[in-house]
C-alpha cells in the first residue's frame, strides 16, 4: 500500500475489538474489515511515529503490552 497507494493504516485509529470481531468474520464477508481499515488510513507514510505506534498495536492486539516501541 506505501508504495502503489501513497498511503499507510494507522493503527492508532483502529479499535481493537472492532477490528478483532471484524477478522473473525472477513472469511464469509469482508466489507466490515474494508471499511475499519479504509477509515485508517494515512498519508503519513513517512511518519516514524505512525510506524512505530503500528508495531505497538500489533503486539497489543496480539496481548503484549508490557513494552512500547518508543520507550526501546
């Protein structure tokens, strides 16, 4: 997406349980993952922060929260 679309998600705007739900059902229908992702979208792809708080919330979705990128 960075490279062809110019844009990045930030993962800051994305619900953890929205999202979580949102997976579960994307096999059967997938307009409800489309839109939670579209709605977090960025042209921000150069932005180190937006990175950085993108790695936190995949270890946060995953249920690690005991360190955050920034604080390495």
């Amino acid at each position: 997406m960075k490279k062809e679309l110019k844009l990045v998600i930030d993962w800051s705007l994305v619900d953890k349980d929205d999202y979580l739900l949102a997976m579960e059902r994307s096999p059967i229908k997938d307009i409800e993952i489309k839109h939670i992702l579209r709605q977090a979208l960025t042209d921000r792809i150069d932005d180190r922060e937006i990175y950085m708080k993108g790695i936190d919330h995949s270890y946060f979705y995953e249920g690690y929260a005991v360190y955050k990128a920034e604080e390495l």
